[in-house]
C-alpha cells in the first residue's frame, strides 16, 4: 500500500514536471514569434512581390 502511494506521487511528480517543461516551451516559441514576427512578414511580403512581378 505504502508503495503503491509512493509511487502514485512519483507518477504525480513526473505529470507536473512535464507540464512545466511543455509551459516553458510555449511560452519561449511565442516569445520568438513575437519578436521574428514582423521579419517573417516582411520576407514573405518580399517573395510575394517578386512572384507577382514578371
């Protein structure tokens, strides 16, 4: 019994850690969006004028 308890915190433990992780993760992929927003705009604003113009 004692061992299965420990190990359901265990199980617990390792759930929150990878919430944190995946929290951690979306949090760094909008701040990169945010700030490579605009140049990822502009770059396919470029190709899309290049492509319409013959």
């Amino acid at each position: 019994m004692v061992r299965q308890l420990s190990r359901d915190q265990q199980q617990g433990q390792a759930m929150i850690e990878y919430a944190l992780i995946m929290v951690l993760v979306v949090i760094v992929v909008i701040v990169i969006l945010i700030i490579m927003g605009n140049t990822v705009n502009n770059m396919f604003c470029n190709v899309t004028g290049s492509l319409g113009s013959p």
